[in-house]
C-alpha cells in the first residue's frame, strides 16, 4: 500500500472520529411564542439540515429558521411584549436579540425590548431605536426599511454613511451599494397594511376549502406527490369539496 493511501486513509480516520465525537448544538429556547395565523411554516431547527412543515405553534430555538408558505402568515411575540409579524414566502433567523431576514416582508412593534437588538438583511444592519417599522427583501437581495413610529438606525452592509430614519421615511440599498438617501411614504397606507385585525388568528377548525388546497400544494411542493402528509392534506381538501355539492 503506497503512501497516498495510507494518508487519505489516515485522514478519513480522523474525520470519521472527530465527527463521532463532536459535541451536539446545544439548543438555547427563545422567550418568543410562534403563532401561525393561517397557511404553513418550514421550519428548519439549528444545527440541522432536515426541514418541516408545520401548521401549529412550537417551541423556538435561537438559530431556527422559519419560511413562511404560500398564503401563509405568522407572528412571533417575544416575552416583553414585542411583536414580530410575518408575510408569505418570508425567510428568516430568530435569535434572541437579533433577527435575520433573507427574504420576504416583515413588521416590527417594538416594548421594553432595548437598543442592542437588530435586524440584519443581506444589504443592511438596522439599529432599534423606535416601536414600530417594517424590513422588506426583494429575491435580488434589495432590502428596505420603512419607520411608522419612533426611529430606527441603519447603515450599510457595504461602506457608506448611516442614518436614523425617523416617521414617515424610508430607505433601501441594493446589493454591494450603500444606502440610497431618506425618503417620505405614506405612513397610513403602510399602517393599514399591517393592521391589527388583519393579523388575528383564525379559530380553530376553520379551514375552508382554499386554505385546505393551499396546504395540499405547499405539502407538494415540499414533500412530493406520494408523501403521506402530502395524500393526508389532498383527502381533507376532498372531503371539504365533497361536503360543499
């Protein structure tokens, strides 16, 4: 046996060995409750690579991800108070002073919840210093912050000047660029679109028949055809269409 064998043998030994004995993610639970309001969640937990979809609230660990389906919404209420609301086909990291947002639209009320927390997107970092604003990414990585009340600092992942953006302005930044200078928006407009009654959870049992065949093809297109959860969904979504003839 040569010694280039003996090496790579000696290295796939040591992998093999320092993976076998690796210590597991060590699971730190968020002071947040998940509430699904309507559709489905992929939740992927930390330190793992397998994903799930999920239609009823679960406990959280720092480092979770959660996308939201299609026609799907949630909201995350941290311990104090602070609240998270989140639109369809919207990806995001929870920690627990920090949330990342890959994609997607989300709505920030903030309480007691203090300075150090941040949002992070692809293009920008923001500071929280005010209650109540929204963080928007497009699929090109373009992501925007929009201040209903209070202020929130921003700055650029990229070099350039920051800011403090206060009520009724907005600002965005796109890829590799820094941030674009403040401007106004309609602070009604974008109130209405995050309305409190917009966002209260659906009673329980109250699936009709569009949400069930929302659900079956989310679990299609996550799970494939032939899955159990798949067929499971697909025979509820029958049963609700058979009862309305």
């Amino acid at each position: 046996m040569n010694r280039t064998v003996l090496c790579f043998l000696f290295v796939f030994c040591l992998l093999s060995f320092s993976a076998a004995w690796a210590e597991p993610v060590k699971l730190v639970a968020l002071d947040a409750k998940l509430e699904i309001l309507s559709g489905q969640i992929k939740l992927t937990r930390v330190g793992s690579t397998k994903t799930d979809v999920i239609t009823q609230s679960c406990e959280l660990y720092a480092g979770d991800l959660l996308e939201t389906l299609r026609e799907s919404k949630a909201s995350l209420v941290y311990a104090d108070g602070t609240t998270m609301r989140i639109k369809e086909r919207t990806l995001v990291e929870v920690q627990p002073m920090s949330i990342k947002v890959f994609k997607g639209k989300t709505w920030y009320k903030f309480t007691k919840r203090g300075t150090e927390f941040r949002i992070e997107t692809p293009t920008l970092v923001a500071g929280i210093r005010g209650t109540e604003f929204e963080v928007a990414v497009s699929s090109r990585k373009k992501a925007s912050i929009s201040v209903m009340e209070g202020a929130v600092a921003v700055n650029s992942i990229a070099k350039g000047k920051g800011m403090v953006l206060r009520p009724g302005f907005a600002t965005h930044c796109e890829p590799g660029d820094t941030l674009v200078p403040a401007y106004k928006f309609n602070v009604d407009m974008k109130k209405a679109e995050w309305a409190a009654a917009e966002w209260q959870q659906s009673a329980a049992g109250a699936e009709d028949v569009n949400s069930l065949y929302i659900k079956y093809v989310n679990f299609k297109n996550e799970f494939g055809a032939d899955d159990a959860r798949t067929l499971e969904a697909l025979q509820a979504l029958k049963k609700a269409q058979a009862g309305k003839k």
